[in-house]
C-alpha cells in the first residue's frame, strides 16, 4: 500500500473562538484533539477510518443550519466551529440515553465494567438515568469461539471491530445484517463465530470493541481489559514502512 | 364466622412478606401463613447468559448476603469448569465468607431483633427499632453498627467494594491477598472480639426473661440440615450434608452436596412465592427441617475454634440437645459470630494465605454443576446447566430462608395460637408473630431492608368484608 501524500497546506479555523491552524485534509476531530479538546467520540477510533456513526462528535459550524460529524468533517479556511455548546450536550445526552435503553447494557455484571467507554461517557456527560423506556429485546450470545465470544445485548454497533478486521487484520470477519434496529454484527456471513473460517484468533476485534460486546471467553464481571492503543502502533509502522 | 387478620407488612426483616391469622368466632386462632409476596425470577431470566456471570448475577438477589451467593455460585461454575481451586484461592473465599457471616448476624440482632430485648415485645411500636435501641442503649446500638462494619471492612479490603464484590470467580479469586491488607484486618479484630464478648454475656441474661417466647416461638420438633466438616465441625463453606432429627439422631451423613436432590424436594404451595423444600424420604409436609444457626449448631459435634466450643458447651448444658425453639437462633447466631471473628484470625495468621496462586483457570468441562455453602440464613444451593459453550440452559437456587418456609407457617400458627386473641388484638400480640419469623432473619428480597418505620395495618375482617377490628402502626 502506498503511504498517503502528507498536504503542506495550511488552513486557518476558529474552535470554541480559539484561533486555530490545520493541515487541509485534517478533521475537525484531529485538529482539536491536536489542541487538547475533548470532543466524545464512540465509533471514532485512531487508526481506522472513520465512520460517523455514533454521532456523539457532532459539531456547530457557523453558517451551516445542520450539525456535522467531527470525525468525518474535513477542516476549511475560515470556519468557526462550537465544540461543545447546551444544544450539542443536550443531544450527546440523550445519544447515550437512547443506546442504553436500545439493548440490554447491565453494567454490574458485565465483564467490561470499570473500563467500557460507554460507560465512561455517561458519566462524563451526566446521564444519571435513562428518559426512555427501555426495550428489553431478546438477543443471543455467541460463545461458539473457542477463545472469545460476543454478546450482542451489549453492542452498540460502532461497527469497530468490522473495520479493524478488513483494513488491519485483513480478514474480514464481521459484517452487519439487517437494518435500523434489527441491525447485528454478523461473522462469515451469519455463521455462529465458532465456524467461522476466516477468523484468524488474532484478538484485533476483541480489544478495538468499546463496550462488553466482544471479550475474552474467560472473563468474569470487571475482569475485561482491552488495549485499543496497540492500533495506531500497527497503522503507524504499516504506512511508514519502505 | 370465621375472620382473617393480616399483617402486611412484616416488619424488621427483609424483603416483603404478609402473615394471615384466620381466628373463629370465639376469637381462637384457627389457621396462620406467612406469605412471601415477591417474586425475583432469577432462575429463569440467567438463561443464555455467559457461566462465567453467574456469580455477578446472583450476587444481586441480595444485598445483606451478596457474598453468600457469590459463594454458591462460583463453586457451581468451579464444577462446570472440573477444576480444584488453589488452597489459598479457597481460603480467601472462606475469610470472606467468615466476615459476611459476622456482618450478616449482627445486622440481624442488633439492628433488627434487639430492639424486642431492649425495649420489650409489647413496647410503643413508634420506638422499637434501631431508632428506639440507640436511645436506650446507645452503647449496644454503636456495638451492632462497629460489629456490622468490621464485617463489611473485610469484604471490602479482599473484594473492592462493601457490597456485592466481583472478586470471587469461578476457579477461586481473581486477585491474592497483600501483607499490608492482611494487617489492616488484623487490626480490627480485637475490638470486634470485645464487642461479641460482652454481647454474649448481656444475651445470656436478657433470654431468662422471654421464657413465654421461648416455650412458644417455632418450638417443635423438626429435622436439621446443614453442611458439616469431615471432621464434624461447624462448616460455613464446604463439607457433606448432615440431617439430625429432633432426638439428635443423625439421619442423612455425609452426603455428597452435589447428590442434594437425592433428599431434598422442593414444594409450591398457593399461598407463597416462596417454595417449599421438606427431606424427601418422608413427604411433604412431614419431611419438614431447619437451617440456619440453630441446625449448624445443632448438627455440629464442636465448632472448632476455642472460645466459641466453651460458648457451644454452655450453649448447649443450658439448652436441652437439640435445641428446638426457634427464639435460641438468636443465642445461635452469637455464637456463630465469635466462631466467624477467630476463624478470620486463624486464617490471617497462617504466612500461606499470602500465596499468590489463587485461581485456577478453565472453560466448560461439564454440562451440570452444583455449589452449595452455608449462608448465614442456612444451606444455599445453586446448580446450573450449561450448553457445550458455557452458556446457561438452566438454574435451580434454594435459597437458606426457603428451607425455613414450612418451618416458619408452623411456627407462626403455634405463635398466633398463643398469643393472638381475635375478639380484641393488641399491637404486641401481632409483633410476637412477627418476631417468630424474625428469629429466623429470613432474607426474602434482599433487595429491600425493612425495618422500624414501616407501617404495619392489621384487619379483622368477617366474609363478606366488614372490618371488625383494626390496628394500624405508622
């Protein structure tokens, strides 16, 4: 794979009124993580191409009457951005609100209590309790795999693990079946994962998942420790080889 | 005609639960139940969850005895895993079970029962609780919260949090024990030992006083179960079944936990969501039995720490052997505390509870698995089917306060019958029938810890409605 040509050009923004520079090309995410402020993000993660599903990086632009992902929103000369305004909180909120009450999230007894980022963004972001009525829906967990096993009450369908396995393991493992809500993260075309053919055991999926969807098969409540960082690592040594 | 009196709630236990008192027209007690009035649904909705949850979830059936079914549960899993835990893995689960039993106990004398021998069975009802206690005897109060704590601290210091810990998993614990935690418990043992010292002595005076109670509170002639050591010591965690009759005669001996089903049934009755569990060999009703204190020390040859054998030996030159009636749980229960604060000494004291092995690591190896261990409440049984990938297809729990259930229907009429008068009631006579079930601190929710000021509304009302009488506590 050919390394990406790095941009030289210089674009000039305003973030939350600060005067800001970025490389054209850059994310609005990028540019202000590079600034040190905090934008939630749940399906963004480094390494792998963004997605803009989870919509919890949404931002204001000045001019422009919708709000728009930050992960996805390429930076331009001259725009004034709101990071963090009452309406985006509001909405982040009830983001969190609504992915707590569209499947079954029991974070005492889940094996990534304590470390889920689900969890962590909702007590960043004050959800003390949930508006919306919950759905209870039925939903099976596979432990077919001899190493690992995935509960689908837990996922939030940030579709991380479908994207770490076909651009970084090169697997493709995982896809989606179904739509809106009926929507599940499938493997080998909705096999059970355990007769999967192309799960190559490498674990990239396990520790890129936010949540207690994908976790090691031994785990007891809390015990789940995933290591998302090794990501830019593998990204990093991959584009930058000779 | 015949007329029904309710108590709904009963107070100072926990849980909810409702007690109906069916009196003639001559105002004699005809027929008494104790209603168990929630319902949890554990066993059915753990289906398709992952084995290695278990305990995590059964841990929240309660909040007094979280460790208790942390306990059952995760040697349920050990079995379905086919693994023998690392020694000092089952030692740190046993040190935490020991201070479950000490909190758990003194939670129910002195916050939920003492204020009956403090402040008298037929006191204002408006001042007998916790409340009542701590300004008659603040001294006693401060006792039974430092004792609860000292208990509470424990689990805290192995398992990270007070209340339902995750640190008991399937294979032993999943993080060994520090030099430094070691001797912060330490610390804390002399003045829980003090405490549990001079409670001894004050109970063993109080209970002279209760004889009417005594003569009349559950007390009849059942079976007892309990697990017991190899060597017929009191077990809290591992150890065979033992059933003694009401003569002390052993029934059932060294029976394999596992094989629980070979003697005990269990029995639903209409009137409860509580089941019914009776011994098997002699039919329900008749196969009636208790657990808890009473049956442990009971079926027990010693308890096998020192000072709780001279208490055990007092105990029982004091009380005829087997003790029958259900008031002397309480004498039990302080008994168990003072085994429950030297067996944690012991522990500590042994250099090899250091050991950093603690867990043995395994994936599913059998498709059934039974873990029983005595909660402070009695026998806890958990058994679970799983699939060929570890997740679970079935659950039966008997939970310690379900063994009592028969006991405590019976114990209950034989209470009403002596002290209810249905042509005029008293506020005292009913408090009486609920200190019955008290004796046994049942845990029926565990989810709620009812106590003092909860409002109690007794009726006597005829057929077709009428209420004739009417007592109200707010």
């Amino acid at each position: 794979m050919a390394a990406t040509p790095v941009s030289t050009e210089v674009v000039t923004l305003k973030l939350n009124d600060r005067d800001v520079s970025a490389t054209r090309g850059q994310t609005i995410l990028e540019v202000a993580r590079e600034q040190g402020m905090e934008i939630p993000t749940l399906c963004f993660l480094e390494g792998l191409t963004p997605w803009g599903a989870c919509r919890l990086c949404m931002i204001e632009l000045k001019g422009s009457p919708k709000l728009l992902p930050a992960c996805t929103t390429k930076a331009a000369e001259g725009m004034e951005i709101v990071l963090d305004s009452d309406r985006l909180k509001k909405y982040r909120k009830m983001i969190l609100e609504l992915l707590f009450a569209e499947r079954n999230h029991v974070c005492a007894v889940c094996v990534s209590n304590g470390r889920c980022e689900l969890q962590d963004l909702a007590q960043k972001n004050g959800v003390t309790h949930v508006r919306f009525p919950y759905r209870y829906a039925k939903y099976e967990v596979d432990s077919t795999h001899d190493l690992f096993r995935l509960d689908h009450n837990r996922c939030i369908m940030c579709t991380r693990c479908v994207r770490v396995c076909h651009e970084i393991e090169g697997a493709h493992v995982w896809d989606l079946k179904g739509r809106g809500i009926e929507t599940e993260v499938v493997a080998d075309n909705n096999l059970p994962w355990g007769q999967s053919e192309s799960c190559t055991r490498c674990g990239k999926c396990i520790h890129a998942c936010p949540v207690g969807a994908l976790v090691e098969k031994t785990t007891a409540v809390n015990e789940m420790k995933k290591r998302s960082g090794f990501l830019p690592y593998l990204t990093t040594m991959r584009e930058n080889r000779p | 005609m015949s007329q029904t009196i309710t108590i709904d709630p009963v107070t100072r236990i926990e849980g909810h639960a409702k007690i109906s008192i069916q009196v003639d027209d001559a105002g004699a007690v005809t027929d008494a139940k104790f209603h168990v009035t929630q319902f949890r649904g554990f066993e059915k909705f753990v289906e398709g969850r992952p084995m290695t949850e278990m305990p995590a979830i059964t841990a929240r059936i309660c909040g007094i005895c979280p460790v208790s079914h942390l306990m059952a549960s995760s040697k349920t899993v050990d079995d379905l895993m086919a693994v023998e835990i690392p020694p000092t893995g089952a030692e740190l689960r046993r040190l935490m079970n020991y201070a479950q039993f000490v909190q758990s106990h003194a939670l129910s004398f002195f916050h939920l029962s003492s204020p009956d021998f403090v402040l008298g069975l037929d006191s204002n009802p408006a001042k007998r609780n916790v409340w009542g206690l701590i300004g008659a005897n603040p001294a006693m109060a401060k006792d039974g919260v430092l004792l609860r704590k000292f208990g509470q601290n424990i689990i805290e210091i192995l398992g990270g949090k007070r209340v339902h810990p995750a640190w008991t998993v399937g294979g032993g614990v999943n993080e060994p024990l520090t030099a430094e935690k070691r001797d912060e418990i330490l610390r804390t043992i002399p003045q829980a030992m003090d405490i549990i010292q001079r409670t001894l002595p004050w109970f063993k005076k109080v209970f002279e006083g209760f004889n009417d109670e005594i003569a009349s509170f559950a007390n009849f002639p059942t079976l007892f179960l309990s697990l017991v050591h190899e060597d017929e010591t009191l077990s809290f965690y591992d150890g065979f079944l033992r059933i003694t009759d009401a003569e002390g005669n052993i029934v059932v001996d060294k029976h394999d936990p596992k094989r629980y089903g070979e003697i005990i049934a269990e029995a639903v009755e209409d009137h409860s969501f509580l089941k019914s569990p009776y011994y098997k060999p002699m039919g329900y009703p008749e196969g009636i039995y208790r657990v808890g204190p009473l049956a442990r020390l009971n079926n027990c040859k010693t308890t096998g720490t020192p000072l709780a054998d001279k208490e055990l030996l007092e105990y029982r030159s004091r009380l005829s052997h087997p003790v029958q009636s259900s008031f002397h749980y309480h004498y039990a229960r302080l008994i168990e505390i003072l085994h429950g604060i030297e067996k944690i000494n012991e522990i500590l004291l042994n250099p090899t509870i250091l050991n950093t092995r603690v867990r043995a690591r395994a994936r599913v190896n059998r498709n059934e698995g039974v873990g029983v261990s005595e909660a402070p409440r009695g026998t806890l049984i958990h058994h679970y089917k799983v699939d060929d990938f570890g997740r679970m297809t079935w659950a039966n729990l008997i939970v310690s306060t379900g063994h009592n259930s028969l006991a405590m229907n019976k114990g209950v009429l034989q209470v009403a019958k002596k002290f209810v008068n249905g042509k005029k009631i008293q506020e005292g006579m009913l408090n009486r029938v609920e200190a019955v079930i008290r004796c046994y601190d049942p845990c029926l929710s565990c989810s709620t810890h009812a106590y003092g000021q909860m409002p109690m509304d007794v009726e006597i009302a005829d057929r077709s409605g009428r209420v004739l009488d009417r007592v109200t506590r707010d």
